[in-house]
C-alpha cells in the first residue's frame, strides 16, 4: 500500500442490538470494524458518542439541500460531534459510474467553522479523499480514507472502479478489528 490507508465498517445493526444498545433510528450506520496503523481516526474520533460508538446517519441529499436536477449526489453521510454539540454533514457520496452503484467517493467537510460557530472538526483533515463501497440499500457501508488525497480522489475511484485497490481493501479487512463491542459476539 502506498499510502497510509484507514478503513471503516459502517453497518445498520439488526433490530436485536439496536433496541439492546438504546439505538432507535433506521437511518443509522454505527461502526463496526476498523483499520487504522496510525491511531489517528482523520476528524472521525469527534463523532464518539458518550459510550464511545462512531455512526452516520444516511441522509437523502434533497432532504438537505436544494439543488438542480444536475446534483451528482443522492446520498450525504451526517454525524453528530459531540465538542461542536450539533450534527456535521461529514461528506456527500459521489458516484459519476452508474455500471458501479456500489462505489463512491467523497470528501470531508472543509468549512473553518460550523454553522453555529464551533470549529469543525474535519477541518484539519480537509485534503484527504474518501472512498466508499455500499450494498444497495446503503445499510452495509466500507469507507477509506486515503489522506492529503481529496485533489486525486476521482484518479483514485478509478482505481477502484478498476479494482486496483482490491488487494489492498482484502489486507484491511483482515487487519481490521472491533471498533465497540455491541455485547454480540458477531455482526
């Protein structure tokens, strides 16, 4: 691997965990997995909950935004941070092969500062390119974070779409481990 990849496995927890763990939304994704040598979570460690669990919540764009029917983007990925004490739209997902529904990519949030005025997060973290592998109905979720990227990152879904990555994402799987115990020995 040529660049210090991190990898993160977001999931819809079945209904058993969710109410066992007090999770009561549909639309969220917790964190199952994870693969970081560097220890450094790229801006995600400040979306810990008080129990210490990572998840996004899968918004529809139009929900959020009003665009032309140009917009590129279905999918926006929120968190809720809980320094800023407000939710952040980490990245939308991007996806400009429809013959690859299951691949995007993205780009963290750059604002200096949120809207209600706390400093964001992801700023520091701005130019790393973010690319993502999905099921269809976005409740299965790999993210990689490829740092100081964001400029190169459609080269990089290319390369992705290609499967020149694949080698690289099959080592961070099995590299990864636990990223909070849901009290479930296997999700």
């Amino acid at each position: 691997m040529s660049h210090a990849i991190s990898y993160y496995h977001f999931r819809t927890l079945p209904e058993e965990i969710r109410k066992a763990n007090g999770i009561r939304s549909d639309k969220r994704l917790d964190c199952i997995q994870f693969c970081n040598a560097s220890g450094n979570h790229r801006g995600l460690g400040s979306l810990k909950n008080h129990k210490g669990m990572i998840y996004l919540n899968k918004v529809r764009a139009n929900e959020i935004v009003n665009a032309d029917s140009r917009r590129v983007t279905d999918w926006m990925l929120v968190g809720r941070c809980r320094q800023a004490k407000c939710s952040i739209n980490l990245t939308s997902l991007y996806n400009e092969n429809y013959e690859y529904p299951e691949l995007y990519y993205g780009n963290p949030n750059s604002a200096v500062k949120l809207s209600n005025g706390y400093d964001n997060p992801f700023y520091p973290y701005r130019h790393d390119g973010y690319l993502f592998r999905s099921n269809k109905d976005l409740t299965d979720l790999e993210m990689l974070i490829i740092p100081d990227q964001v400029n190169l990152i459609t080269g990089w879904y290319q390369d992705f779409i290609g499967g020149d990555l694949d080698e690289d994402i099959k080592q961070l799987r099995q590299d990864s481990k636990p990223f909070y115990e849901y009290g479930y020995s296997k999700l």
